[in-house]
C-alpha cells in the first residue's frame, strides 16, 4: 500500500481520471438531452402537435434523470458507479436511436423520453458521487470540473445536432447522436472508479486514514434525509428547478418568436454552454475558497437576475448576454451542489444521499419546462413564464440564506461503520 501511494504521488492522481470519465458522461449524457430544443420546430412540424405537448418529451426525460438518482445512487454506493454509468450511457444511445425510428409523439415520448431519462438517471448520480470520494482539498474544483462536461455538451451538442438535422433530417440526426453517446460515454465512463482506498490512497492523493475501516465517513442515509440542513437544500432544490430548464427548451423557440434566424437561435444553448463552463471551472474553485454554502447562496441569485434580463430581451444580443450570464450561475449551482452535499453528510453514502436530493430537481424539471410550453399555447407569450422562473430562485435563495447558511458544514453524523 505504501508503495503504491508513493507511486501515485509520483505520476498523476488517479482522481483525475475519475473526473475525466465523469466529465464524459455528463457531456454526452446532458449533451444530448439539450439537443432537444433544435428538434422542437421538426417534431412540431411532423406530428401536428402543440409546444406544449412537445416539450413534455422533455420534461419526461428530465423527470427521469434526476429522478432515478433516488435508485442508482445507492446502487452505485453498494455495487460500485462504474457499473451503472456504461449501462446508463448505453440505455442514453438505445433511446436516441429509437427515436430516430418513431412514428408517432407517444413514440418520442416511449424512446426518447424513457431512453434518454433512464439512461442519464443511471449514470450522473453514480459518477458525480464517486468524484466527491477522491478529494477533499479540491472537492469544488473536481465537482466543477466534472460537471462541466454538461457546459460543453451544451455548447458543441445542439450546433452539432442542428447539422445533423439539416444533412439527415431529424430521424437521422438521432440516430447518429445515439451511436456517438453510446460509443463515446459508455467508453469513457469505464475510468470511473468509486474509492481511493481501492487503490490504497486516501483523496487528494494522500495516504489513506489510518482509522482500521475500508468504509468512508459520514451520516446513514435515514440520517441525512431527516436532518434540517437536507430539509432545506431538498426544497430549495425543488423550488429552484421549476424555472432552471425553461431556458434549455423555451430559448431556441422564444428567439425565433422575436425575429432572430434558426442558425443563430440554436447558438444561444451554445452560449449558455459557454458560460455553463466557465461557472463550473471558475465558480466551483471560488466555492472551495468563500465557503461553498454561501456560493449555493449566490447562484440562485445569479440565476435569478439573468432570468430578468431574459424577460426584457428581444435582439439576439440581449439573448446571448443573457445565455451568458446565466449559463454562468447554472453551472456554478450544478457544481456546488454535490460538494456540499458532501460537506454537510460525508462520504459514506454521498451518492444515495444526491440521489435522493435530485428527486427535487425531478419533480420541478417535469412540471417548469411543459408548464411554460402550455403557458405559451394559451397566450402566446414567455413573459410569465420566465418571470415565474426567476421568482423561484429567489425563494430558493431566501431558504438557503434562512437557514443553511446559519451552520457551518458538517457532517450531520460522525458514524464510521
């Protein structure tokens, strides 16, 4: 074991490739569940069928991957998250391929909507878990750097499958996405790797705790579930996320309303990929630096304010400043949520205990995106929805700021068996 750890001082941190094949999964994992918006207009077009029964599809998908983190989180505790991350990125493939052969919305609904949202439900939750185990010192900056992967998959994902669209038609554009998320995510998922003390090192690189367990720290998931501080981030979660997907299926669509071209509409998820990326790299490390419960603090009111700014926008400019911004404090929430999750409840069953927690994220990515479709069909407008959307990220920051913020992270429990 001592040789071993030394080696590993010597060469890179193994960590790092857990991270790497987290960083994948979520890129071809959310990559192409926000495609979606490029293929509204031509499943629209093909089925005769409103905005609002559309983007269901969507919100289905979300309601799953979020969702069954409640599952293949304590799966992953159990079995290991490698496991459940290649099945997951294979399921991801099936359903896009399916859909590519759909021949009606309930179809679309059956293979993207099931596919796509079991798929990314077995596989996010496991590997964003198992990156929380390998560090300590860096947790935020890995976290950031492994959710990350969503940012880019936004930004090269929906371009790419708008050419795909134009070259093959919908059906083959998804049949081509498919092939690639189960070629590449299955492949780079397989360097995932639950523990350090597996490879005879503690986080960071460290050596491992001298304390005679194989099993890390932290609270019984009973025990995270019924104490105050899950409470609150639970529906602060839950609250937050009836607005945080309207964008990702409303913003191609809203644009096009306003006069700006199809090409340039679908760049603005690129846009929000941008700045998706850069708030995991830059906000996930400051998280690490001024207290990650406070950075939680700042992102749903970040995330609040770009939201009024996209309620007052109409030129392709304001929409890309707003994609910008907001892309920013998304990524910055997806990045620090999991680490304090750690923080407040260790190590020992993290990703049980996110899993359960994105169940929140669930309900609230089921109801906001098809709520806003609906809303539209019946008043043909945005303006509501979205300021709906921003509402709810101020409430989650007044519960956060209530209460969170009032203890400092700690695991609620110091069981080590």
């Amino acid at each position: 074991m001592t040789a071993q750890s030394t080696l590993a001082h010597r060469g890179i941190f193994h960590g790092w490739f857990v991270v790497a094949g987290a960083f994948a999964v979520t890129l071809v994992g959310f990559g192409s569940a926000y495609t979606f918006s490029a293929f509204l207009t031509p499943l629209q077009l093909e089925f005769g069928a409103s905005r609002g029964s559309v983007s269901l599809v969507f919100s289905l998908a979300g309601f799953l991957y979020f969702g069954l983190g409640i599952v293949s989180g304590p799966l992953a505790d159990r079995f290991g998250s490698r496991v459940l991350a290649v099945t997951g990125m294979l399921l991801t493939g099936l359903g896009l391929v399916a859909a590519g052969f759909a021949r009606n919305l309930v179809e679309v609904y059956l293979a993207y909507g099931l596919g796509v949202g079991i798929g990314v439900g077995c596989a996010y939750v496991p590997a964003i878990g198992a990156v929380q185990r390998w560090f300590v010192r860096r947790r935020g900056f890995a976290s950031g750097l492994a959710v990350s992967g969503i940012g880019v998959g936004t930004l090269a994902m929906p371009p790419l499958a708008t050419f795909l669209i134009e070259m093959l038609g919908w059906r083959g554009a998804y049949i081509v996405l498919g092939l690639l998320a189960a070629a590449v995510g299955a492949g780079l998922a397989l360097l995932i790797e639950n523990d350090p003390r597996g490879r005879g090192l503690g986080p960071d690189g460290d050596a491992p705790p001298a304390t005679g367990s194989n099993r890390p720290d932290g609270a019984s998931v009973a025990e995270a579930v019924h104490s105050r501080n899950f409470i609150a981030l639970y529906v602060a979660c839950l609250i937050c996320a009836f607005g945080v997907f309207v964008p990702f299926v409303h913003l191609v669509p809203y644009a096009g309303d306003h006069g700006v071209a199809p090409a340039t509409a679908v760049l603005l998820l690129g846009v929000i990929g941008i700045g998706s990326t850069a708030g995991r790299f830059l906000l996930g490390g400051l998280a690490d630096r001024m207290g990650r419960t406070s950075a939680l603090l700042s992102m749903f009111v970040g995330m609040a304010a770009a939201l009024a700014i996209w309620a007052v926008s109409t030129h392709a400019w304001q929409l890309a400043a707003f994609a910008f911004v907001y892309g920013v404090f998304y990524g910055g929430w997806v990045a620090v949520l999991p680490a304090v999750v750690m923080d407040y409840f260790g190590g020992r069953n993290v990703s049980g205990i996110i899993g359960i927690l994105y169940t929140s994220v669930a309900f609230g990515t089921l109801i906001g995106p098809s709520a806003a479709g609906f809303a539209y069909d019946l008043n043909h407008s945005y303006t509501l929805p979205i300021l709906i959307s921003a509402a709810t990220n101020i409430i989650a920051a007044l519960i956060v700021v209530t209460t969170l913020t009032r203890s400092e992270t700690r695991p609620v429990s110091a069981a080590t068996r």
